[in-house]
C-alpha cells in the first residue's frame, strides 16, 4: 500500500510561539539585571527603576488592547484579570513612595522603543504575540521573581501586587486555557510564522530593558549584608 504523503502541517501556535522564540527567551532571562534580581541582589531604587519601565510598556499594550479587542485575534486573549497597571502603581508606592510612576522624556530610551512597537501594530496578530510574551511570563517565571523579593526585603507580601492575579488562582489551568486559544485561532503558516516573528521582537525588546538598567548595575545593586 502506498502512503500519501500529506505535506507539511501547521504547527500548533502556541508550541511555534515558544519553541520558536526559545533562543531570544533565555537571552533576555540570562541579562545581567535579570540574573541579579533573580538572585535578590537590585536594591530598592534598582527594582523601582524597572517597574517604572514596565509601567509605561503595560500603559501602552493595555491601552492598545482594549482599544483593538473588536479585532478576532485580541479578543481571543483580552482579559482583564490579567491587566497589570493598576499593581505597578501600588507596587511603586511601596518602592518609591512619593515618587513620579512616570518615565521621564528621554529617561529611558528602550521603553519608549517598545511603547513604540506596541502602539504601531497594525495587526492583532503582533498584539497577540506582546501579549503572550509579557502575560504568560508573569504568570510563569514572574512568581519566581516575586518570591525572590519577598524573601530578599521580608516583604510579607508588601510590594509585590504585579506577580499577585487575584481573579487566577490557579496559573497553570488558566495558562493551559489560554494556551488553547491561541491555537483556535486557526492561523496558516504565514500567520503563525509572523505572531513568532513578533514574539522574538518582544523578547528582544524586553532584553533592551534589561540591557538600559544593566548600564548602571553598580548603582543598583544592594550593599552586601554585614553579619
């Protein structure tokens, strides 16, 4: 009996936007600002300084989102449970207590680049993939990093609304739900080819962030414990 040969098959989407992007994913996770966050080493102004920076990035993509959320693809994510602003603010009250949230102009060149990306999408598609790359990382290793500063400054839990999802109490069903309806989507190859594109962009955009703080990694970094 002879077998047909089908061809090629289009890959599940949210398997193509992980493996795909897994590369530019471990380069931003591997900064240096991220390894000494993770290792509970950037003081107060140093995890303020970030926070601000995704301040102005989750201001724009959430703004954008719910601007767009009529578009079949970011209706298929748009959640508000997930909005993350509201937590920033709180948390920089905590770490910055009195302080303006907002960037400065020309403070930080990479956050403006990326507000840049987000509000020039032109298809839901590209919103799809920054919404993926920052969402599901909260929900993933972003638990890590709040458990870090938590232990790290004794928090008790103050200071770390932007890894609480109250409205998700279990991360992983609700990432597995999530992950369903990316492939519902019903995207061909081109589609799912240009959502991985954008999803290596976010990382790349992200690795900038890190990249602008590592520049001052000495000023951020907490003075070493006297026992």
């Amino acid at each position: 009996m002879t077998v047909l040969d089908a061809g090629p098959t289009t890959p599940a989407l949210s398997v193509a936007m992980r493996e795909g992007s897994r590369a530019e994913h471990e380069d931003a996770e591997g900064s240096t600002f991220m390894s000494e966050l993770l290792d509970g080493r950037i003081s107060e102004e140093g995890y303020a300084a970030y926070l601000r920076r995704l301040r102005g990035v989750y201001a724009a993509m959430e703004t954008v989102v719910r601007e767009r959320s009529d578009d079949p693809l970011v209706a298929a994510v748009h959640d508000p449970a997930l909005e993350r602003l509201a937590a920033i603010d709180a948390d920089l009250d905590h770490w910055a207590p009195g302080a303006d949230h907002d960037l400065a102009p020309g403070e930080s060149p990479a956050a403006a680049t990326y507000c840049d990306r987000l509000r020039g999408a032109s298809w839901g598609g590209a919103l799809v993939a920054h919404h993926y790359t920052r969402y599901l990382g909260d929900l993933s290793g972003g638990q890590a990093i709040g458990r870090v500063l938590d232990r790290a400054f004794e928090l008790d839990g103050a200071g770390t609304a932007f890894y609480a999802f109250p409205a998700i109490p279990k991360p992983k069903p609700y990432k597995d739900a999530y992950r369903a309806r990316l492939d519902a989507l019903g995207l061909d190859g081109a589609g799912v080819d240009r959502v991985v594109e954008e999803v290596k962009v976010a990382f790349r955009l992200n690795q900038a962030l890190f990249t602008e703080l590592g520049e001052r990694i000495d000023a951020y970094r907490r003075p070493a414990r006297q026992d």
